[in-house]
C-alpha cells in the first residue's frame, strides 16, 4: 500500500459520525481511512464469530465442564518449536510502566526509569472520540522526537530526554466498539481503529531509528483470537512491502481461559509474537467471570487475593516455563502502588513492591509492571539484583517442575470475606466508574492506581456473593439488599470523604446507579466498561 492520496471518486464506505477538525485530519487523513476501512472490510466481521465463541465456552462451563487443556491440539504443545525472534530494542524488559496516551503521562513514562512504556488505549483509558484521536497525536509526536507539555497552571515544561523507553501501543480488547465510526450501518472494532492509527502513523519513523511497531494485545481468550491477530498483522505487513515478523506482539494472558491454550497463543502468533504477560488483575476478575457458577470456587476479599495464593503462583510458573520453552518472554504483572509522602505508608509500599517482585523474579519472569514513576527504581533494583549481568530470565526453563494441572490453576482460594472488604469494594468501584464514565481510566484511590480491572473484580465479586449467598465473617449473608443498603451508606462514606463540591459536581449518582445494575442483574455483565461506554461521547 502506497501513500498516495485516496482517489478523489473513490466512495469511502467508512462513515465518520461527527465531522473531523483539520487538527483531527491530521490522524485520521485519507490514507489512513483508506487503510482502515481495508482492515475493517477483510477482518471485522469474523470478531462477532470469536466472541459467540467465548459465550459457548462460557456456557459449557456454567454447565459443569471446566476448563482444561484441549486434547485436539495437544500435539502443539507436546512438539518442539520456536517463536521467529525477539527484536534487539526488546531483549531487555526488566521493567514496564504502562498507563494511558495522555500527553504529560506519555513523556513522564518515556523519561522513568524503566525499559519500555505501554501506552494504553485499553483499561486504563475511557475511550472518549477526541481523546482516542490525541492519544494517537501524542504517541506519533512522542515517536518523532517532537512532543512536549506546559502545564497551564504553573508553566511547567516537559519533554522527553534523551535514551526514552521503547513504546509499545497497547488496543482495545476485541469486544470494545468504536461507535464514532460505521461500517454497513455497525461500530467498527475498537481494536482495529487503535490498530491501524498507530501503525499507520508510526511505522516509518520507528523502523527508520532501529525499533518497529509494537503492540500488547489484551482479554485474548483463545488461540483462534490469536490467529486473526496473525493475519491482521501479515496482511498489514505484506501491504506495506515489510518482512513477515515486522509487527512484534506481546499477548496479556488475562483470562482463564486463555491459561490453558498458551502454547497455542504462541504458536498461532509465532512469527509476530514476542511474551506473554501475566495480567494479574483481570485474570482475579475472569477466575470469578468464568467459574459463576461454582459456589466451591468464590474469591475472598480483593485486598487478600495475591500471587502467593497457590491458584495464582501456578499460573505465573507455567506461564514462565511455556514461555522460555519456546523462545518468548515472561513478563510478570502490576504493582498498582502509587508512593506516599508519609514515610511509614512510603516504607511500607517499597517493602510490598520489592516483595512482590522478588516472587516474580525468583519464579522466572523476565521483567515486571509498575504504575508510577516513582516505583521504577525499586522494581528495577529487585530484578538487577536477580539479573546480574543478564538482559533477561530465558535461560530459566523451569524443566524439572512438576507438570501444572488443571485442578491447580482452578483450586479454589482461602481467605475471608469481609464487611469491610465488601464497603471497600464497593466504594473503589464507584469512584472508578465515575472517573471512567467522565473520562479518565486511570484513577488514583486509596494509595493504587486503578484501572478498569479493579471495578470489575469489585463488582463482580459482589455479585457472585450475592448469588451464591456468601456469609461474611461476620455472619451477615450477602443479598441485593444488603448490597444496595452499603451502597447507600458508602455514598455518604464518599460525600464526606470527598466534599460537597466535588461530590455534587461530579457524577456519582450514575456511577451508583451503574454499579447498582451490574452488581444485581440477573447474569453476570462481560464487561462494565461496554455499559460504560455509553455514558462517553
């Protein structure tokens, strides 16, 4: 594909559903639509396929069949292989901070003390259709060297220092619409637009500088999603003349169904691919999305509900040996600390990141998340420690474990439930759907910055309570009343909390409102950002 201008008779079939400022003409040019509407007319419609896919599965294991590992490709997994390769500028990712395109936060991430940013179009960003198209100015200015900031308020400057991170874009999950765009009369993929924007506008000039176009992709639940990744990114590659491998993927493996077709992801996506990720927190949320059904399986309290759980450390190990058999990256999760200016809760918050990572590191990961700048320096201590002189962990095979079962990644998982747990869930998840649904996805609260994961194992915890008629230690017994009674409560809780002012100006009576339909409606909601998205224009 040239960049030539799109014919002046040519009939876009890609309908814009507000017209374009010449700013946003910028992004989203001609040719850019013209790539677009190509990707949308050749791929968009077998996502709807995927995910009736996901809904049969799902509705296998409500009926009583768990996830397990599928014998039909067992040879896949049983068979020596390797991924293509790993680009030079990825062979050190000890640590990653990731978060969403806003200007200032892409070039303070660019500048942290860390290996590479995840700039984020996903869970820590609420879609909105001008923050889409500046998220995507920002991260082509961030590319060419010409981005910069002044914060209005104390004129400020910023811009980003010489050696950045390397940038990977992380899209939209395959369920996410974007409405602001029609094909035949339907939103198109949010996955796609993120897509095609950023390699579109950015190819050039990363693979001019020694990089390339690199992508996390995320909520994957099985290796034919991973497969129509594959021929988005070959197709792509083939009509812009580049060599097959150019586009490099890193795979969150963030639900449970996806645990068990590892290997397949892998190899379904070996030429593109690079890692997997384990995406922690969206994992929790779909062990309690998956397993709805089983009231032998219900989480206790989020805050309990860590790596050390055996549920979890399996998860990561076997992601470490599948990994590394095949030549691919490890990568380990979120801290979603976020420093204190106390000096106990500060000491307090190092002592928590260096031991969580320690744990990833010493299980085999090759590098690790952080949230915040000002965490970078004491996860990167943890894994230069453990690292030595090596770039990376791929040298840790794990062989001589013990095979990983089914029934150990399923095992159900001890702790309380809590009526203080249940009010702080309750309170995080309205706080985060209100700065959500007014724009922002990525929210400090409670000395963490949350993200999208975070209200959807509060409410979906909630509502499997509510279901299953869980007893708190207490002995109260979770039922919509009791929840919609705390909800009531914990608004006061957060009207006092906040102030009258920012409380009454912001909008939290739909967020509870929100909170309240998902957490009581009959069948568990997929996603609360699907309802979410509604709220934004």
């Amino acid at each position: 594909m040239t960049d030539t201008a799109v014919q002046s008779n040519y009939q876009m079939k890609l309908s814009l559903q507000q017209p374009l400022t010449e700013s946003q003409r910028e992004i989203l040019s001609d040719d850019a639509l013209l790539f677009l509407e190509r990707l949308v007319d050749r791929f968009a419609e077998r996502i709807p396929l995927l995910l009736e896919d996901r809904e049969q599965r799902q509705r296998q294991i409500d009926r009583g069949q768990l996830p397990d590992f599928d014998p039909e490709t067992e040879s896949i997994r049983h068979s020596e292989w390797k991924i293509q390769n790993i680009p030079q500028d990825l062979q050190d990712r000890r640590v990653e901070i990731t978060g969403p395109v806003d200007r200032k936060m892409v070039i303070n991430a660019l500048n942290a003390n860390v290996k590479v940013f995840m700039a984020d179009f996903e869970d820590s960003f609420a879609p909105a259709w001008n923050e889409v198209i500046e998220g995507q100015r920002n991260l082509r200015d961030a590319v060419n060297g010409t981005i910069d900031y002044v914060n209005p308020a104390n004129g400020k400057h910023y811009q980003v220092a010489d050696d950045p991170a390397v940038l990977i874009c992380r899209v939209r999950g395959l369920h996410l619409p974007e409405k602001h765009v029609l094909w035949n009369g339907k939103p198109i993929p949010g996955a796609l637009l993120d897509f095609a924007l950023y390699f579109y506008l950015n190819q050039k000039a990363l693979l001019a500088k020694g990089s390339g176009p690199y992508f996390y992709l995320p909520k994957l639940q099985a290796y034919r999603e991973a497969a129509w990744w594959s021929d988005v990114f070959s197709y792509t590659e083939d009509e812009f003349g580049l060599a097959r491998g150019t586009i490099k993927a890193t795979v969150l493996i963030e639900t449970l169904p996806a645990v068990f077709e590892m290997d397949e992801i892998l190899f379904n996506l070996k030429e593109h691919i690079v890692g997997l990720n384990c995406g922690r927190w969206d994992y929790i949320f779909s062990y309690i999305k998956t397993l709805r059904q089983y009231p032998d399986r219900i989480l206790p309290d989020r805050q309990v509900v860590t790596m050390e759980k055996p549920f979890l450390n399996a998860y990561s190990r076997l992601l470490v040996r599948t990994c590394h058999r095949r030549g691919a990256f490890a990568m380990g999760g979120m801290a979603a600390f976020i420093p204190s200016k106390d000096p106990q809760r500060q000491a307090w918050v190092l002592n928590k990141i260096q031991t969580d990572k320690a744990l990833e590191a010493s299980n085999g990961h090759d590098g690790t998340w952080v949230a915040h700048p000002g965490l970078a320096d004491t996860a990167c201590g943890v894994f230069d420690h453990v690292l030595g002189d090596r770039k990376n962990q791929l040298d840790i095979t794990r062989d001589n474990d013990a095979p990983i079962t089914a029934n150990e990644l399923l095992a159900p998982c001890d702790g309380e439930r809590t009526e203080e747990g249940m009010r702080h869930n309750i309170r995080v998840a309205v706080q985060y759907i209100e700065a959500w649904i007014s724009g922002n996805g990525c929210v400090p609260i409670y000395g963490l910055m949350e993200d999208a994961a975070t209200a959807e194992i509060s409410r979906a915890s909630i509502w499997q309570w509510i279901k299953h008629k869980q007893a708190l230690s207490n002995g109260k017994v979770v039922t919509k009343a009791l929840f919609e009674q705390m909800l009531a409560e914990e608004m006061l809780v957060l009207n006092e909390e906040l102030g009258d002012v920012r409380f009454n100006q912001g909008r939290f009576d739909e967020a509870a409102e929100l909170m309240a339909k998902l957490t009581t409606s009959e069948e568990l909601e997929n996603f609360l950002t699907l309802h979410g998205y509604e709220y934004l224009n």
